[in-house]
DNA sequence: TAGATTGTTAATCGATTAACAATC
DNA sequence: TAGATTGTTAATCGATTAACAATC
C-alpha cells in the first residue's frame, strides 16, 4: 500500500466517482461485486480499478471480488467523508449563494462556519442557515477558527487581496470559483477550480469538432 | 495543421486558458510576447505552448515570438467566440439560476434560449430575463429550436428521463450539473461534467494529504 | 479440488518536455 | 548578418491497459 502522498492526482479524482457507484449499489441491495462487473457499469477498465483500489490496500478477495459494502466504507474512510473540516464561503452572489444552499457539505465531511461578503447589502441577510458577515472581519475569523479550506465565489478583481488575507491567515485549501488563477500567484497552496466559463467553451469546442 | 477531430482533450482544456491570459495581456497592452514569457506567466512550459498552438497553425514567428492581439483573436476564432449556439437550461433551482444569471453566455458565443422546470411554483417566473417554461413543453420547443446544448441542473432522478427526451429531440451535448452519469448510459453525446460534490472531495483529500 | 478473480508486474499508449534545425 | 525564437522531431515521463501468477 502506497503512501497516501504518493498518490497521483487522476487516481484521486476518481475516488468520489467510485464511492458514489458503491453507494448506488447498496441501494440496490447489491452485497458483491467484480471488478469486472463495475467496470462495465462505470464503463472504464477492470484493471484501472483494481490498479486504483490497491494504492489503498487490498480490499478484494480472490475469486470473490469485492464486498460493496466493506468497500464504499473503506472509500468514506479515505475521502474522509465522517471528517468535519472547517469551510468559509466569500463572496455571496448568485454562485456563492447556490454553493452555500446547496452543496451538502456534512454529507462530505465538511462543515460552513462562515459566509462573508463586501456588499453591505448582502451583509447581514441569512443564507444556509448562517449570517453574512462583512468581509473587513476575514482576518479575524480566520485566526480564531481556523478553517482549512477557503470557497472563493467573487470577482476577478478581488481575488488576489482576499486570498492573500486568508493565507495570511492561515487557509491552505481554496475551492476557486473565481475566474483568477490562484495557482500562478501563490505557492503550497492547495486548489481545486471549477472555471465555469471554460468548461462551457470546452463543451463547444467540443460541440463544434463532434470530439 | 491537424484536422481539429485530432486534437486530444488535454489541449483542448488549456484553449480557453490561453485566451484569458491573452485577453489580460491585451488589457496590459502587451503587444508581443515569446512563447517563454507566457509560460512563465502561466506556470507551464514554453515546449507545452508552441507545442499546443501548432495543432492549429503557426501563429508566431521565429526570433519575435506571437503577436498578442493575432493570437488572442485565432484562438477566440478556433473557440468559436462569435458563434451563436443555441442553449437551454433544465432545473431552474438554486445552481440553474445562478447560472443562468452569471453566466456570460454570449461572450463566449452561446445564446440561452429557454429555461425549464418541472416545479409549477418555479414555472413561470422571470430568470435571466427569460420566463421559466414548463418540463412538458421540452420537446416541442427542441424540435421547433433546436438548441445543440442542454444544461442539466436537475436531480439524480429526473436526469435519465430529461436526457432521454432532449436526445430524441435532437440534442447532442450536455453541461451536466446533475450527479447522474450521462456517458454511462447515452452513447454519442458530449458531456462537459461539473460534479461540485466530487470536485469538493477531491479538494478535501488533498487538504488532507497534502498533494 | 476447480473456477473465479484478485493483486501485481510488464507492456503499451499518450502526453509532456527537451532539443535543435529552420527562419524571421 | 547575428540573435532570438519558432515549429517540429525525438526523448522522457506517467498513466492506462494487458497479462498472469497467487490465492481464496
């Protein structure tokens, strides 16, 4: 079994995919399943699956396969889904209010212990359950609560000063919604974008070439 | 100059970073830059960026490097900036709506058409300047429209059906919000995946991990 | 035991990086 | 012309797939 360090990003990526296909099949009742079998449901590989489950450990057994259930809690346990890491939301827009509505971040081992916008109207209203705050209060919040991972849903134009308040601050992990590329201007720092105007024109590029 | 049917997937994900770089570099009123200069900008290789350009074309030129404004339009062309794609929107919940509003759609060459929901308190309000139309009108207005991308912002369970009717109405891509897997089950369709839960615990166990 | 299927090593494939001749 | 930098080919790296011995 590997270090988890060593792990590489596509394997990763992979993880929630197989954990929600494990959760299906407990819901259908299915108690064992090949490699095979869930290959041809996920159309990949069989032995992507097996070369992916055994960075963890070996969790099947030979001429049986895997247990469904023994194995989706295996993969809960290494994405951490009964964890409870801190999470802050900047910028409460359109974006950031869907985000904070709808994602549903205990199911995933998080937990939002704040949300913070600069408009002073938008401050004070009560989204997800939760108070806006004012952005002028990020620093302080951050010091005392410690969240580790930062949602980033504002402007271009803001993006650089309040990342640097909150790696000042002591966030390492940004889930980046805005359209600036964190990556380029700060170091060890931990980011997972989704720049929905990319992907949009990914698709049609896509749409266009029939690729 | 390869056929664009050759292009991989990879280069065709970088194309929209190439133009938000260049697009930046214009508003700095760069003229030229080299192919090393960028690089460094983005934090990737110069070999990746000549290497990825000529797929389309030579754009630059030897001892001077690329002419900013040149490139940034051959790649809004090759993007198909000034299209005008037909789009409609199926879920006009807290995610459907955020993106209907924020989205840029024609920036990037798409024209959003029509918005749909099952929900008959969501049916007929007012999002994006567009009236939110009922489910059950879907395929007609397809078949009439003909709208080449759908973006699906429904639950799990409504997904297959929906995706079953805008197939047989002629549709061939799909920005998936939805946590249903589209490829799995529909073969011959683009499908652009914007699985937030997936991208959130992918996010959390490199936090954790520290990769 | 025989059959099935894993865990793991080896082969293949594809993407990234390096090198350099072409050329502006 | 000399210097710079591309376009393109070759080398490397990493990820995926195939194969098979181990073993339940």
């Amino acid at each position: 079994m590997a270090n988890n360090r060593d792990i590489s990003l596509p394997v990763v990526k992979r993880l929630p995919r197989y954990y929600s296909n494990l959760e299906e099949l407990m819901r259908e009742g299915v108690l064992r399943i090949s490699s095979s079998e869930l290959a041809g449901r996920m159309k990949i590989t069989a032995s992507q699956i097996r070369q992916d489950l055994n960075h963890f450990g070996g969790f099947g057994q030979q001429g049986y396969g895997y247990n469904v259930s023994d194995l989706y809690h295996e993969i809960g346990r290494i994405l951490g889904v009964d964890q409870r890491l801190k999470v802050i939301l900047v910028g409460v827009g359109n974006i950031g209010k869907a985000i904070a509505t709808q994602v549903n971040f205990s199911k995933r081992g998080c937990e939002l212990i704040g949300l913070f916008d600069i408009d002073k109207s938008v401050v004070g209203q009560v989204v997800a359950g939760k108070r806006v705050c004012d952005t002028s209060d990020l620093s302080d919040f951050c010091i005392i609560n410690k969240p580790e991972i930062a949602i980033l849903c504002i402007p271009k134009s803001q993006a650089y000063s309040v990342a640097e308040k909150l790696i000042d601050s002591g966030v390492t992990s940004f889930w980046n919604f805005s359209h600036f590329d964190l990556n380029v201007h700060f170091d060890g720092i931990i980011v997972e974008n989704v720049h929905l105007g990319d992907s949009l024109m990914t698709l049609k590029y896509r749409t266009n070439n029939k690729i």
